[in-house]
C-alpha cells in the first residue's frame, strides 16, 4: 500500500468515526495535533493546514501542497452531589463516553504567495449522557449537538513579512435533546421519554493577519464570525399518552454559535526554541436562551441561557530536534456559564488544559503530530439555581483527550 493510498484511507476512517465532543461551553478547540499540543498557542504561528482554523493569514507563508487530517478522542469524566434542596449529597455518574471529532485540511499554492486552502472540522458540539433514572432525569438524560464546518480559504502574502487570509464557511448542525416527563400515575404508570431530533445549516466567515516584523517575533490576528443555525426537526414521545395531548410532531429551534478571535504573539527563543501566547475571546453572549417552538397547537418551550462573554489565555511551545518536534502548554479557560443557570445539560466550569506532544517526520514526504491534553475543572457549586427544577449541587469534572494528525506533503 502506498502512503498516499493510506493516508486517504485515514482521512475517510476518521470521517467516519466524526462524532460530538465535549467542550468549553459548548466550543472545541483541538483542530490538530501540532496545535493542540502547545495549548492551541499557535494563532501567530500557523504552520500547517489547521491554519484554515487558528489563522488563515498563516496559509500565506506555505509555500507546498499538504493534506493534514486527523482525529482528537475525548474522555471525559463528570460526578454532580445533590440536589441539595432534597438534602442529598449522593453522587450521580455521568454515563463514560469516548467522543472523537475529526479535522482535515488541503493546502494548494496557486501562485508566489497566493495559496487556497479547504478544510473540514468540528469548532462546537456537546455531548452529555445521564443515566434514564438518575435524579435529574426531568432535566435531561441525552444531549448531542454536532457541527461540521466546511471553509474554503484564500490567503494572500502580500510582502515578505505580511499576509491576510479570508474563507466562508458553510456549516451543517443537528442536535438530539432526550429527559423524561415527570408525568406518571396510576393512569400514565410509566415516565414518557421526549425525544427532539432538529437540523439546519448557516454561514458565516473567518478572516486573518500574520505578521512577521523581524526573523524571530511573528505577531498574528484572526476572527471567525458568528453564525445562526435555523433547525428544523421532529418530537416524540415514548409512551405516547394520548390523553395528555403531548406536543408531537414538527418542531423548530434557532442557536447561534458564538464569534471568535485571537490575539497570538510568537518569539523564537533560540535557534531551536519558540515560544508562543495567545488570547483568545468567544461571544457566548450570543446563547441566551434555546427556545424550541412546537407546530402543534403552536406552542413553544423557552429555557433561558444567559451565557457571558470570556476569554482563553493560551502558552505554549516547540523545541526543534530535527526529525522530532518536542511540544506542550498550558491554557486557562473561563467558563461563559452563570452560577445560577449551571445544569446537567453542561456542567461547564473554569478549568486549566495541560498539553503535550510530539512531532516525527516519518519520510520525506509525510509526517505525524501527536498529542495528549488533561483538563482539570475546577470545582463548581450551582446555587441558588433558576431552573424550574432547583437543581442546586456541586460538579466535579476532568476530561482526558488524545489527538494524532498525519501530513502530507506533495
């Protein structure tokens, strides 16, 4: 088999196996390894295909044809004591899922300093899964929100030192929302499960600037848009009691995925060592509320969100040792979640991501990025909570994740 022949058989298995993911907020970060591996401080940088995503100025200093895909698994833990207000501190479980989003890049120079790009990646999901008897069964049991976004690139350097970049992107989302109804009795002996199912798609765009002022500092700027899915779906009941006149059928719902930018410096320490930071801002205020509106007997169900804007702070680095690229960071992640709206949906919290990685050149012509990401929530205790359902208690979470890329040059 030919490295060619197998890194497209990659690309296809790891499109196969794109799934959700389990983020801040409801935002992922990792978009390819050599990224990842240095706490996503690669905005000034942006060095390979993932460029599409953290900076596509950076396509402007790539001067050969690439293919960069690859896969990150999450594995993530989370433990809720409470509710409180039902004096219970027991521990409630999290159901133990891998999620695996995927990412894959195509680089092509068209020109001295003229270069397109098209990427494929998964920038926000969600996935949650409580047990169907667990104690906040009423709030949710299943949550599963996918993204992809298809972004053609342009990138044009327009001096030595100086390049901008621009692409569109086209993105495709659906979510599934399941809980239970708490409507059982001696007439309904058993709790209906509602089952949402909606899809829909938007567009937005993402612009960038990478500047390199002398051989050793680079100093990049990026932007990415917000965008506005408009989904449509079905709802279910399972058992369906038709004396309670559920709202089955048609049902439609909107949310807007937050604007992103980073600010990223980058100085080359040593012959071998660069050194690189980054802020990054997400407008989660955009989430305020999930509203889904039901097409029989045009009701609706509105859940208010109030999500605040916030911030990463991102440090990260690469030691050069030839064939090897020695890498790791640190980042800290404030979390966009009030104290009074935190639910099971997304028990998010601020939380601090540990890196590392490495890179090998396998031949000439193909190459392979890997990388290791523990992050460490810090403990969140929801008070004083507005959701119908009072769920007061204390979250305890951790996420463990594993990134490979392969690239190919050609």
């Amino acid at each position: 088999m030919s490295i060619a022949r197998g890194l497209c058989i990659f690309v296809f298995m790891a499109l196969l196996l794109a799934s959700n993911a389990f983020a801040g907020g409801f935002q992922l970060n990792e978009h390819g390894a050599k990224g990842m591996a240095q706490a996503g401080a690669f905005a000034a940088r942006a060095t390979d295909g993932s460029a599409i995503f953290w900076n596509p100025a950076g396509l402007g200093f790539q001067n050969t044809a690439s293919a960069y895909a690859g896969v990150t698994l999450i594995m993530p833990k989370v433990s809720f004591y409470g509710p409180t207000q039902n004096n219970s501190g027991a521990e409630n479980k999290m159901n133990t899922q891998i999620f695996n989003p995927i990412n894959g890049y195509v680089v092509y120079p068209i020109a001295d300093g003229l270069t397109a790009g098209f990427g494929v990646n998964n920038p926000y999901g969600l996935g949650t899964e409580w047990p169907e008897t667990w104690v906040g069964r009423f709030i949710t049991v299943k949550v599963d929100l996918k993204t992809f976004f298809f972004t053609p690139t342009l990138s044009y350097r327009i001096l030595d030192n100086l390049s901008i970049g621009a692409g569109f992107n086209y993105v495709t989302g659906e979510v599934t929302l399941s809980r239970r109804v708490p409507v059982a009795s001696v007439a309904t002996p058993t709790e209906p499960m509602v089952n949402l199912d909606l899809s829909g798609t938007g567009m937005g765009f993402n612009v960038g600037l990478l500047y390199k002022p002398t051989t050793d500092l680079s100093v990049g700027l990026s932007y990415r848009s917000s965008v506005k899915i408009d989904a449509e779906g079905t709802a279910d009941f399972t058992p369906n009691y038709a004396a309670l006149s559920f709202p089955v059928g048609d049902a439609a719902a909107s949310l807007e995925l937050p604007a992103t930018g980073f600010a990223a410096v980058a100085y080359k320490v040593t012959d071998v060592f660069t050194l690189e930071a980054d802020y990054q801002y997400i407008g989660w205020s955009s989430y305020d509320e999930l509203k889904v509106e039901f097409k029989k007997n045009n009701t609706s169900s509105a859940s208010p969100k109030n999500y605040q804007d916030t911030y990463i702070i991102r440090l990260g680095g690469e030691y050069d040792l030839g064939c090897w690229k020695l890498r790791g960071g640190v980042y800290y992640d404030h979390s966009p979640v009030k104290t009074e709206y935190l639910e099971p949906l997304l028990p998010d919290a601020n939380r601090i991501g540990y890196n590392i990685g490495f890179g090998y050149q396998l031949s000439q012509h193909l190459n392979v990025d890997v990388a290791y990401l523990f992050i460490k929530f810090s403990e969140r205790k929801a008070e004083n909570t507005i959701h119908e359902n009072n769920f007061d208690g204390t979250y305890k979470s951790t996420v463990n994740l594993l990134g490979v890329n392969f690239e190919y040059s050609f």
